[in-house]
C-alpha cells in the first residue's frame, strides 16, 4: 500500500499548484450477497414445434402416432418432442386428449419458445454508500498491515430486494448465441446477505493553489480509480474546514 500511496502522490503533484495537506487511508464497506436465480432460453420456434402446437389447438390428438401420421414425421421424434412439451408446460393431457395450456398459446402467438434452465448460484458485491452492485475483483486486494477505521460517512443503508438483483442480474448475465437464442435471467430465488467486506481507500485532502481551492481525491482499491462519489461525500461535509484550518497558514 505505501508503494501505491507513493505513485499516487507524485502523480497529483505532477502540478506545481498542487499541496496534499493529509493523506488518509481508511476501509469502505462493501456488503456481499449470495443469490440463488433462474435463466429462461428464448429461441425462434422452429416450424415443427409450431406445426404440433397448431395442431393441438384445432384437431383432437389422443397418441404420438396420430401426430406422426399426419405430420409424416417419425413416431419416435415426435413422442420425444411430446414429453418436452408437457415438462415446458407447453401442453398438457385432459381426459387422454393433448391441449395446449395457456403459456402453449402465448408462445404459439409470439413465436417464441421459452425453455426454463436449472437454477444456478453466484454472489454481488454492494456498496451502500454509493448503492450500487460493484463488479467482481479481477485482482487480490492489496494488503493492509493496519487496523483501519471505516469510512467516516458511511451511514447509507440502502434496502435490497429482489426486484433490485434481478435488474442487476439481467443486465450482466445476458448471453446470446450464434444459431439465434438468447438466455436471459427470469427469476432471483433467493438471496441471502453474507458478512461484509472492508476495502481500503486512499483519501488526499488538496489544496490548488493557483485556483484557490481545496478538494479530495480518493483512490478506491477495489475499483482500481479515483472515486467521485466518495469525494464529493467528503468535500460536502468538510471542505469549509479545511479553509479555516490551512488557509491562514497560506497568508
């Protein structure tokens, strides 16, 4: 951490105008969640499965043999498509006849199969003071070999719920594929909060000369950037201090 507080520094002090009057490294808080969800395929519904679906809805088919004969397509096959209809949910039996459900007529209508996928696991990362889900650590934190006091305003504790992860999950786990289907998020089963994380930050309190001005530059670790939320959560709340206490020294 001193080696980056170090390149930091002469960094901002590449211009002369500039004084960094503290430095001050402190931990963010960052609250992780485990999150169990759900993704649907989408996908153009190819002429067969629209052909059976049609025929469903205007003809009785009480047998996988009456559909093969009249499609002229193999008995085998279409006993499969049958019973990957039923577990979709596209069709159901009602007294020994098949009929299309209500989702069979909605997808007939639209064109599109909608395929429920397994339920999978992941995790998110939140920071409440900025409410926002962060994303995932590309690299290790860098280590800190001092206890460090929590971010002095961090006093926003924002409410999460699921229609808030799905929103985040639906725009990060969106997957398009070559032959035309698409796997979006449908559902966030789940989510439990987890014990939170301390990311470190670097704080310099500045003072430009030439502009007359004092501001704060936070470097966020975990972001691996300069932070303009945390800086101007810091300038709101103290930067008429910081005139007092240092521009009488200036004189």
């Amino acid at each position: 951490m001193n080696k980056l507080t170090k390149k930091l520094q002469s960094s901002l002090q590449e211009n002369p105008d500039i004084q960094i009057k503290k430095t001050v490294m402190w931990n963010l808080p960052v609250i992780t969640y485990d999150v169990a969800f759900t993704r649907v395929k989408r996908s153009k519904m190819d002429i067969l499965i629209k052909m059976m679906l049609l025929t469903f809805e205007q003809t009785e088919i009480r047998r996988a043999a009456n559909l093969s004969e009249l499609l002229l397509v193999e008995e085998l096959f279409i006993a499969d498509l049958l019973t990957k209809m039923e577990r979709m949910g596209l069709i159901r039996l009602e007294k020994e006849i098949y009929k299309l459900t209500s989702k069979g007529h909605e997808q007939l209508l639209t064109g599109i199969i909608v395929e429920e996928m397994d339920e999978e696991l992941t995790m998110l990362s939140y920071s409440p003071v900025h409410d926002e889900f962060w994303p995932d650590l590309t690299e290790t934190l860098l280590e800190v070999n001092e206890e460090l006091e929590l971010f002095r305003y961090a006093d926003n504790q924002n409410l999460i719920n699921a229609d808030r992860i799905l929103q985040v999950l639906a725009e990060r786990e969106v997957e398009i594929e070559e032959d035309g289907f698409q796997i979006v998020v449908s559902e966030v089963k789940s989510f439990e909060q987890q014990k939170g994380e301390h990311i470190p930050c670097l704080e310099f309190q500045i003072y430009n000369k030439e502009q007359d001005m004092f501001y704060a530059r936070v470097w966020n670790t975990w972001l691996g950037r300069w932070d303009d939320v945390l800086e101007k959560r810091i300038e709101e709340k103290e930067r008429l201090e910081w005139r007092k206490l240092w521009v009488p020294i200036e004189e």
